[in-house]
C-alpha cells in the first residue's frame, strides 16, 4: 500500500477511536494491525495501519466494541480481543488519568 500521501506535520494530532477527541499524537496509544493480529506500538514505529486509543479504560471499552476494527479495517479474532482487553485492563478509569494527564 503506498504511503505517499501522508504529511509531517510540525505537531501531529490523531483522533481517539473511542471517544473523537483530537489529541497531540504522544498522548494516545497505537494500534497496529500486523500479519500477527492487532498489536500495541509503544514506539509508533511499526508499519501497518494503525490506530489511537487514549490510555483510558473507558475509550478502549468504546474503541472494542467495533471503532478499532473499523480504523483498523480488519476485525478482531478472538486472540486480538483477549491481547487488547488484557491491556485495557491494566488502564486506568477515565476520571483518575484525565487529571493525571490534563495538557490544557
Ligand atoms: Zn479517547
């Protein structure tokens, strides 16, 4: 899949599939859809297509229920979903990090 179009912008924004919030790229976690199922990309350097998720317990409840499959365009195999609820769980409820991680 070529990959020309895409732009360096000076601060990256990305969207969080679980709730739309448009957030400096750093503050979200990447997905990736590799040929070993969907993985977390703590580094953002993996190729494939991806998608970003607050590290919010909340956005990824949201983001399971059909928006990562649909960013990712693939669906998730029952391996992807356990991969990916294991994480959600070790997130934090929304509440506690929002305060934590508050960029106004
Ligand atoms: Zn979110």
């Amino acid at each position: 899949v070529p990959q020309k179009s895409i732009r360096r912008k000076h601060v990256p924004h990305r969207t969080c599939v679980g709730c739309r919030e448009v957030l400096p790229k750093r503050s979200l976690i990447r997905l990736v859809r590799t040929e070993d199922g969907i993985q977390i990309d703590p580094t953002g350097k993996l190729s494939g297509r991806g998608a970003y998720l607050h590290d919010l317990k909340s956005c990824w409840q949201r983001g399971l229920r059909g928006a990562v499959a649909h960013a990712l365009r693939t669906e998730l195999t029952p391996a992807d979903r356990e991969r990916l609820i294991a994480v959600m769980e070790s997130l934090p409820e929304a509440q506690e990090a929002r305060e934590a991680n508050s960029e106004r």
